[in-house]
C-alpha cells in the first residue's frame, strides 16, 4: 500500500494523532517480556539500515519519538492492550505499536505474534494454554509489547532507530505520564515531529534469576531544541506494514513443531479477513502434542513466594515475571492501574535500602515511600528468617 504522503499541516498531524494517543494512553497496562524478529524489514521500501535502540540498563537517555502513519486497514481491527480495538484507520499517525508476543514457542523456540491479543482471533497457543497446568499456562502466557521508532538524543548520528521493549517497561509508563499530564489539563503530544517534546528516561535494571529487566524508572518530556520536522517520518518505520502476522495454522505448525505435511490446511480456527498473512520460514521437528513447552519452573525474583505474594510488595509493581505470578495468584484483579517504581536519587542508593543513610535523604520527595519499604524490607527479612 502506498504511503500517503503526509500533509504538511501540523494541525493535521495533531488531529491525527490526538485521538489514538489519548486511547492508547488510556489503555489497560499490561507487560512485557523480551524478543525481536516480529517485523518484516524487506517490507520498506529503501534499503536502509536497521538499527535496534538499546537503552542504557542504568542512568538517564533522551530521544524523540518519530511516529509513524497508518497504511494499513488490519490496523484499525487491532487490539489495544485494555483488549479494545485501536480503531485507528488509514492515515492516523500513531506514536508507536503495541503487539502481544508468544516466546518460546514449541521445540525450536520460536518467537510468534498471539492472534489473541493482537487481533481477538483464535490463537492455537493459548488456547492451548487453556487445558493445561498452571505451570505451563504461565509459561505459555502472551506478553505484551510497544515497538518506537526513535531518534538518539544522545547519539543522533545513528538516525532513526527501532526501539521494541516489553509493554511495561516502557510503553505503559510513558502511556501514563502521558495520560497523567493530559488529566491535570495539559495535553502534550511527545511524539509530533513538528511541535513534540523529547522523552527523557531514567532507566533501572533489575536482575532475576535467568535474566535481567530494564525499565522506565522516571519519564520526563522535555522541550526540544529543535524539532526533526515532518520528513523525519519518512526515515521511521511503518511497523503495522512491517508486522509478521501469522495464520492460526501457521503458529499451530510453530507450536508443534509439524511439518507441513501435517497441516491440514482446510483446517479452521483461522478467521484471516483482511489480515494480511506472512510467516517466517521454518521446518520442525514431529510432535503430537500440544504440551510441548520448554520453560523452566517460575520462582520469585525478590525470593517471596510466588503466585502467592502477589502484589504484596513494591518490588512487585515492576517484577518481570509479574504477569505470571497474578496468573498463579487465585482472584487477582488483572486491570489494576500500579504505583510508578520509585528510585532513589542517589545514584548508588537503593529505595527502601539505604534509607536516611545520605544526607539528602532528608530532603528527598521520596522520603515517606522510602521509610515505609525499609519497613516492609525489615519485615520480610524476618519473615524469611523465620521459614
Ligand atoms: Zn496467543
């Protein structure tokens, strides 16, 4: 489909946009995990470079967000986290794409995009997922994640770059400064590339067992020095084109691990409509059963129990295996709008930790917060002692 070329309006930019970023905003937070290789580059129609922003596990970064027009019409069928459809048509310029992902998927590990919660269509993994243990329905659980294109303050030399993060370690947070801003009368639209504002983030890394999770601590908007202008849309990328989306028997085969000959392609469950179908070539192993699946047993990063401590703690509001642990958690409220993650701001001082042990301490806005996760830290120390 062919990009409409955007005029050159900034009023129109901002019509276009206001709509989809107040939604998108306003959507149910949700999480993320970690993955790439969910977009078709050889879609773009130059052959540019493609380069993935990291961004730092610790310290502050600033970038612009570059955002991008939709061209395609399976875009406004998609699904927002909060599980409404984007409704965003051809021609709305959207800050970002979020998608949900399956990892890990079947014996070779593939990585897949859940037709569940991307699109509200049947997805073989999760309903498969359904009838089995809670083990494995934790591992088999989508995560949720937001795809940027974005220009390095710090490095602009690089050009636009691809940022692809889980949901919640970014996106949500942005999402609710955003929302919060535009509650208390100030609309701000970050990503308008003729009158947005940059994103400053300071980023934390937390480690867990197997891995470690970067996210938003704090979320900034700051003025721009100079602002990229509407061409700089045209180096950003049209990630609702460059989406792979998978046929239900195509994640099936996945998921499998089948070999073609195995797909009974007049099989149903597969309500493709107008959503194109593109799938990474891939050949597999045989398996008959739908509880394949490699992923080792969950345990708490913070050591509290999991599926039981659920939410108990501050540590919890930012956990990675967050989604997991409320899904093990019986009678959990799944849409529950969390507290931001505090920091301290000294630089090697840790909230709850190292409390009143600086000399700012005593003046530090997170004070109170801080005093009461010494607290809460204190208590499970003993809790702990005592199993
Ligand atoms: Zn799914």
């Amino acid at each position: 489909m062919a990009k409409k070329k955007s005029s050159s309006k900034k009023s129109s930019i901002r019509d276009r946009m206001k709509d989809r970023q107040r939604k998108q905003s306003e959507a149910a937070s949700t999480r993320g995990g970690s993955g790439r290789g969910i977009f078709d580059f050889s879609k773009l129609e130059d052959d540019r470079e493609i380069s993935f922003y990291k961004p730092p596990k610790k310290g502050k970064s600033t970038f612009d967000i570059i955002p991008f027009e939709v061209t395609e019409e399976y875009y406004a069928k998609a699904l927002d986290p909060d599980g409404t459809t984007t409704d965003a048509e051809v021609g709305v310029v959207e800050t970002g794409m979020i998608y949900a992902m399956h990892f890990g998927v079947g014996p070779e590990n593939k990585t897949v995009l859940c037709l569940a919660k991307t699109f509200g269509k049947p997805c073989p993994i999760c309903e498969a997922a359904a009838s089995l243990s809670d083990d494995e329905k934790k591992a088999l659980k989508p995560k949720f994640r937001g795809a940027f294109s974005i220009l390095d303050k710090d490095n602009e030399e690089a050009g636009v770059q691809i940022f692809d993060h889980s949901f919640f370690g970014f996106a949500e947070s942005f999402n609710k400064e955003v929302r919060d801003l535009a509650k208390d009368g100030e609309e701000i639209y970050p990503a308008d590339p003729e009158d947005g504002m940059s994103v400053k983030v300071r980023w934390t890394t937390k480690s867990f067992p197997g891995g470690e999770f970067t996210s938003a601590d704090r979320i900034d908007f700051v003025e721009r020095d100079e602002q990229p202008g509407l061409d700089i849309m045209d180096q950003g990328f049209p990630f609702d084109k460059l989406l792979k989306i998978p046929t239900y028997q195509e994640v099936e085969k996945l998921f499998l691990g089948l070999d073609d000959d195995d797909i009974d392609s007049s099989s149903d469950g597969s309500d493709e409509d107008d959503i194109p179908v593109d799938v990474g070539k891939d050949k597999g192993k045989k398996k008959t059963t739908a509880k394949k699946k490699t992923k080792k047993k969950q345990e708490c990063p913070e050591g509290l129990e999991f599926g039981v401590d659920f939410d108990e703690y501050n540590e919890c509001d930012d956990c990675v295996v967050r989604d997991d642990c409320q899904a093990a958690a019986p009678n959990t409220d799944d849409d529950k709008d969390e507290p931001k993650e505090l920091v301290c701001p000294e630089d090697d001082g840790e909230i709850g930790k190292d409390f009143d042990q600086y000399n700012e301490c005593e003046d530090c806005d997170f004070y109170d917060e801080c005093e009461e996760m010494h607290k809460e830290i204190k208590k499970r120390k003993a809790r702990k002692g005592k199993k």
